[in-house]
C-alpha cells in the first residue's frame, strides 16, 4: 500500500502540475476514442499499451475479458457498453486478450474452480470458448493451446458483443468497427486479428474493423 501512496504523492506534486491544461479540460468531459475492453490481470494496462492518456480509453476490465451476452439480467458490462455507444459516440470498440491469461487457463483446465464459485459462473460466458477449443483444437499440442484458447475467446467475445443492440444497430449504421486484439506480455507485440488471413498479426499489419469484416467473409478461421 506505500507503494500506491508514495504514487499519489508523486503524481500530485511532480506529475499532475505539468499535465494542467488535460484536466482542466477533462474536467469539461469527456469524449474518448475507444472503448477498450479487457482482462483485470495486473500486468496489462491499457493507457501503457497503447501510450494514450487519460480521457482517450474507455475500459472495462474483468477476469477473462468477457462480455456476456445481451440479455434480461443487465450486467454492468452492458450498461458501460450502452453508455459508451448512445451517449459518447465512441466509433471503436477493441477486445484485448493477453498472453499467460489465469482466466483462459481455468477454461483449458477447471481444476479448482469447485473452491470458487463465482469465477466459475463467471467463465460460463465463455461456454462457447470451451466448446471451441474440445472440439476444434482437440489434436493441438499442449504448448499451443492456451496461446489458442486467448485468441478464440477474444473472438468469442467479439460475438458476444454484437448481440448488444447498441452495438449491432451502430454497425448496421456503419458507424463503428470492432477490434479482436492479443497483447504479450513477455515481448510487448499486440496482435489484431486479420480476416483476410484469417490469424492474428501485429496490429500494424492488420486492416481496421478486422473483426467486423471476419463476419462479412464468412467467420473466422475459413477464409
Ligand atoms: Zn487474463
């Protein structure tokens, strides 16, 4: 806990003076350039990642990065997700995965979730990822398949988001893209999926709103 107050005391006498005009204005509000959605894990950050500043992401972070599916019982998921598209307009909306994911290991393997029931409803939004990788990835060598697991189930969110109706009506408007993206950790790349090859590659070779144009050519993976 020293380490977190020594950093406030360093941010407001060393860091927030010479960042004035930001706050100020983001005092004003707010109008972020995406809503980045990933996992709680402490060895991802966003703003880091993706060297933006306070006022330009939009995050939610849980274990997993899962979004559940649009349904009756509205999750916090949905709402922040719902605000981010009616209210602040934001045109991209990226899945982030990462490398080493607890949550996608207790997917590949649910020894001891018995101990845990509430990551284990959690992680039945994932259901869909844990079919995936039982029936399509069942020949894959063990050292491959978590690697695997991290990229389906970003891409298993990423349907799971379309069936948001904020999130499927800004599409159908042609006003938003979706982005599957894995970051990792032990060399820093951050991979986008690419629906002309139908794998992940750095994000810099991959086009944008890759996984909405996954969908238009006929799903992931066949092409
Ligand atoms: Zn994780």
């Amino acid at each position: 806990m020293k380490k977190l107050l020594d950093g406030i005391h360093r941010f407001q006498s060393g860091v927030f003076g010479a960042q004035q005009a930001l706050f100020s204005r983001l005092s004003k509000g707010q109008d972020p350039e995406a809503l980045f959605i990933t996992c709680s894990d402490s060895r991802i950050n966003p703003n880091l990642v993706t060297q933006t500043d306070p006022g330009d992401l939009f995050i939610i972070r849980n274990a997993g990065n899962i979004i559940p599916a649009y349904g009756p019982l509205h999750g916090g998921e949905a709402a922040t997700i719902e605000y981010a598209i009616e209210v602040l307009g934001v045109k991209d909306v990226i899945i982030c995965g990462h490398t080493h994911c607890g949550a996608m290991k207790s997917i590949l393997d649910p020894t001891g979730l018995e101990e845990l029931p509430a990551v284990k409803g959690w992680l039945t939004h994932a259901d869909a990822t844990r079919r995936i990788m039982k029936t399509v990835y069942k020949e894959l060598p063990e050292e491959e398949l978590l690697e695997t697991c991290v990229e389906e189930n970003v891409l298993v969110q990423i349907e799971n988001l379309r069936t948001h109706p904020a999130v499927l009506a800004a599409l159908t408007r042609g006003e938003m893209q979706l982005h599957a993206w894995v970051y990792e950790i032990e060399t820093g790349v951050v991979d986008a999926f690419d629906a002309d090859t139908g794998q992940f590659v750095p994000v810099q070779q991959a086009g944008r709103g890759v996984a909405e144009r996954a969908e238009r050519l006929g799903g992931r993976r066949q092409i």
